[in-house]
C-alpha cells in the first residue's frame, strides 16, 4: 500500500527568501468561500504528514477548505540548504510567509505540529495580522527536554530500511510505546510519511544536517520558556492537542495555557505520543469543528 493522498493536491515550488528552492502542496485551490488552512509539520517531517487531513477538509468537509502544506527547507521536495544554521525557526518562519505570499493567502488558520507550532507562535510574533486562528499539536511553550534529546539521538543515526516492510518495524519499533492506539493501517501511512523511496534505496526524507540544530542541547537542562510567543496568540481562537503519552507537552503546561488563554480549546489523544495523527482518533472532525466556531 503506497500513501497517495498527496496527488491529489497540488506540487507548487517558490523560492525563498535567499533563492532556495521550496515546496508545498496545495489542496482545494478553488475553495474560495472559506480562509484556508496552513499546515506546518515537525523537526524533520514533511508535507505528507497532513495529506489525509487536508483530504478530508478540502473535499470531505461541508465548508470546504483550501488547504496548503509546506515543506520547509531540507525537508521532502524543498531543496537542502548548505548552511545548517539556516535550519531555524526563524528562518523557516520567513519561509513560510513568502509561501503565504506566494500563494496570494493574507489571513489563514496555521496548523503546527511540534516545530510547526513554534512556527506558528513566531509568525503571531512577526505578521500577527496573517493568523485568524491557531491548532497547536502537541506542543506549546514549554517543552520537554527529554523528547528532544530522544529526537536528536534518532536524528545522529538515522534508519535505512531495505525495504516497507522494514520502515514500518522501524516505526514501530520506535514509536509503538507510545502509540499503541494506531493500526496496522496507521503506521503503514506514517512509514510513508516520514521515508522516501529513491530508485531502490529508502531514505528519511530531511537533510541528515538537520540533527547539527540539536547538538547544544544538555541532558537536564531547562529549554526557555516561550510564554511571550504563546501570549501573542490571545486574541485569536486556539486549540491545542496533546498526545496522551507525550514527553515534549506536560498537562501541567497545557493547564497553563489554559489559564493564560481562557478560550483555549484542549483536546488529549488517547493512545498517542509525539506527536498524534492529525488523521486518526476523530481530529479531522474535531479540527473542522473548531474552524466553524472559529468563524474561519
């Protein structure tokens, strides 16, 4: 079984900023009566990532929406960058905007994954006037330094399966712990979504660069807090998911976030980590809701 939901958006390259080559894929450009939705992925993931989700709410949902996923630079079909140090969330930030530009979008919802929600909070910070609403999946402005030092160490030596049916195991192998509620049929879609298939070789579909971004992290020692980014986010409808068996969101900074945001929306993912399926657990339908009480 071969995920390809991506087809059925569209493959839309732009340059960035400083000339390199991006990727999105662009799904219900012709949904016009509604703010589209901006989705942006984890550390090291890619566009696929949402590809069921905005399936369902370009062409299954009643409004329908135009959806939009990026890739950011060293990630799926986006071109690698030379300088690792431009692997940051600023820079990826400026991305972005220049996708939003590109696409002719001047307000949208932004949908963010783990370093995607950090994206998300650094555009509320920079172009607050783009955001009419934000989902914040699996991550908010504390974050656990075990989970990343768990990433980078997957990172420093990334799998090379020889074949699906090793990147599934591989996936399990790594994930299953914390994921227990996914099918079989779930962790085929996210061996897909995190590998490449190159002629006969499968790869992790990010620059192997990418790990260098994580190499200051110390074991124990406290990331800062990004509560003046999250605050940016009060006016505006939020939500936020948090995997049941998370290392990188406590429920102890989601009552925070609560408290600072009295009409955030929490939601917790039973049976998942980090960071949950935005295809599984009956979020599609829970994120479209949240879009029509958002207004958007």
């Amino acid at each position: 079984m071969v995920i390809n939901e991506t087809k059925r958006g569209k493959s839309v390259f732009y340059s960035a900023p400083d000339g390199l080559k991006l990727h999105a894929v662009d799904y219900g450009v012709r949904n016009v009566e509604t703010l589209p939705v901006v989705c942006l992925a984890g550390l090291s993931r890619n566009a696929r990532d949402f590809a069921r989700l905005a399936v369902h709410l370009a062409e299954d949902a009643s409004p329908q929406r135009r959806v939009i996923c990026f890739d950011y630079r060293g990630r799926g079909l986006s071109d690698h960058d030379s300088d690792w140090t431009h692997y940051n969330i600023l820079t990826e930030a400026e991305d972005v905007i220049t996708g939003l530009e590109k696409f002719g979008i001047e307000q949208a919802t932004l949908i963010g994954t783990s370093r995607g929600g950090l994206i998300a909070m650094a555009i509320a910070a920079m172009r607050p006037g783009l955001l009419r609403a934000v989902i914040l999946n699996d991550v908010g402005p504390v974050i656990g330094i075990e989970s990343l030092l768990a990433i980078r160490t997957m990172l420093a030596d990334p799998p090379e399966p020889k074949d699906w049916a090793e990147a599934i195991a591989i996936q399990k192998s790594l994930m299953g712990k914390a994921f227990p509620a996914l099918t079989e049929e779930d962790w085929i879609y996210e061996a897909h979504a995190k590998f490449r298939q190159i002629g006969d070789t499968l790869v992790a579909d990010h620059d192997p660069a990418l790990g260098k971004t994580l190499d200051a992290l110390v074991p124990g020692e406290e990331l800062p807090a990004l509560w003046p980014q999250f605050d940016a986010l009060r006016d505006i409808p939020v939500m936020v998911l948090r995997g049941e068996n998370s290392g990188l969101l406590s429920q102890e900074t989601v009552d925070e976030m609560a408290a600072r945001h009295p009409r955030l929306q929490c939601v917790n993912v039973e049976g998942q980590g980090h960071a949950p399926l935005l295809h599984t657990a009956g979020l599609p339908q829970m994120i479209q809701r949240f879009l029509d009480q958002a207004g958007t």
